[in-house]
C-alpha cells in the first residue's frame, strides 16, 4: 500500500514520542556508542551535532567528549528558515520550537566535514523525512561540499518507498539504538579497514540498507 510523506511523518512521530518513554537513557547511550565506535575511525575535524527536542537521541555527552578532543563542535543557531553553524558553548538558551542553543556568532561558517542529523523517518532513497520545515534542506544548500551525513532516531522508522524530494537531505550513515547501516554508493574518509560500508538498495524489503557492524 502506497503512503505519502505526510502520512508517513505522522506515523513515525507517534513512534518516536513512545519510544522515548521506555528506557530512553538506554536508547541515547546505545547511539552514542555506536556514533563513537563511527567517529574513531573516520578522518575529521569538524563535526555539526544538534541539541535534541525530548524526542530525539541526546548526545550531548559525546558532543562533549568531541571538544575535549579538539575537535571542532558545532551546533544550529536558528535564522529564519534555516540556520548557521555555531560553536557550542554555554550558557544555552532556548530558541523557537523550544530548541536549545548558544549565543549568536558573528563567524559565517560554509564548511564541515561530518554532520549528525536527528529525523523523523528514512525513506528508500535513505533520504530524511523531518517535521516538514525544511530546515536542514536549506541549511545543506548552503555548504561548500557534501559532508559525511549521519543519521540518527531513537526508533528504526522507514519506508520502503520513496516519498522524498530531491533535496531532501540524503544519508551516509543511519543509526539506531538497534544497529548501524552504512550506504555503498559514497566513498567514506576512513582510517581503517574497520568502517565498512553498506549500502541502499531499491528492491523489494523492509530495509533501505545492508547491515554492517561496525568491528
């Protein structure tokens, strides 16, 4: 049976407010692992992360441990439609749709190497389907290059149709509290043997992806 994306959004939203009312320490913990487990083996620098809604994965403790390792670590600053990539820093305070976020920066930052995106559901072009603002689609416009996309929900929610547009923003890499997927069709930047990469297919299955554990 054929479902729109509006249909769809609905039906993974109920999904992921439940999912966050059982063990949902445990659910951002498992992710966190396995988004760890990705980053150790992957060439950057620097890396978007975002501040969670209570329905979304809380990864603030690895967006932490990332600083205390150099690393670059940015987090949306809403403008307008869209937003601006800012360094996280505190104190926080809260924006629309009761987002978190750091002061204004004046820096106009056009370049990263690794984003991490929460979604409502992955359709089976593994591309995001969000809370139908756009504003991850618009953001992506503005980058000088394609950075390793990472997707993350408390809950596994795909489709096995396309129901996206072409710009909505397309995954590398899907994570779960279940599992992590990898996509074939992008070259990732790794140090090691130990990334592998797995990819979407388009035939007939519950699953937009081949699963790999991560070694």
């Amino acid at each position: 049976m054929s479902i729109d994306k509006t249909s769809f959004r609905k039906e993974c939203i109920k999904k992921l407010k439940k999912a966050s009312t059982v063990s949902k320490i445990y659910k951002d913990a498992k992710v966190s692992s396995y988004l760890k487990e990705v980053l150790k083996d992957l060439d950057y620098s620097c890396i978007l992360f975002y501040l969670p809604l209570p329905f979304e994965v809380d990864l603030q403790d690895l967006l932490k441990n990332e600083r205390r390792k150099q690393k670059e670590c940015y987090v949306p600053f809403m403008l307008g439609k869209s937003f601006k990539m800012v360094r996280y820093r505190l104190p926080l305070e809260t924006a629309k749709f009761g987002l978190l976020e750091p002061k204004k920066s004046l820096l106009n930052i056009k370049n990263v190497d690794v984003v991490i995106v929460p979604v409502v559901g992955v359709d089976i072009d593994a591309k995001r389907v969000g809370f139908g603002k756009g504003m991850y689609d618009r953001f992506f416009s503005t980058l000088t290059k394609k950075p390793l996309t990472i997707f993350v929900q408390l809950q596994e929610c795909l489709c096995d149709e396309k129901i996206t547009d072409y710009y909505d923003v397309q995954a590398d890499i899907y994570i779960t509290p279940k599992n992590i997927k990898y996509k074939k069709t992008r070259k990732l930047n790794v140090k090691s043997d130990s990334l592998r990469r797995w990819h979407c297919h388009s035939q007939r299955s519950s699953r937009i992806f081949d699963l790999k554990k991560v070694k």
